[in-house]
C-alpha cells in the first residue's frame, strides 16, 4: 500500500529531479523513495555505530589489530 506525501523542494533541487526522471523514463517518486530508502539504512548504520561507540562493554579493536586478526 503507498501513502501519497507531499513535500516542497527548493526550484534547482526539483529540477534535477525531474531531468534525472526524464533521463532514467522513471517517475520522480521512484527516485525520491530510492533516495528516502538509502538515508533511512544510513542513518541506521550511524545510530548503531554510534550505540556501540557509546557502550562502555563494547570492546574498541584498532585497525591493526583489526589488520592482524585478519592475517593482513
């Protein structure tokens, strides 16, 4: 099911948009949901790293020991 959302772009933003639809033959939609879908699973990488960073449990492995432990 979709839900219809409506939002304000600024002119150059929303032109882009609708040459890169234009070039791709798919809708703007199509790219605004892309776009949403990939900030959403980035945002969520961030908060996890940051709760990790956070936890004082959570052992920090350098990258040379990261390096070693992978025998690179």
């Amino acid at each position: 099911m979709s839900i219809a959302v409506s939002i304000r772009l600024p002119e150059g933003l929303a032109n882009e948009l609708t040459h890169i639809a234009d070039e791709t033959e798919r809708p703007r939609s199509f790219h605004i949901q892309k776009a949403l879908e990939s900030y959403i699973a980035d945002f969520a990488d961030v908060q996890i790293a940051l709760d990790r960073l956070r936890d004082q449990k959570d052992a920090i492995v350098s990258g040379h020991e990261l390096r070693k432990s992978l025998g690179l």
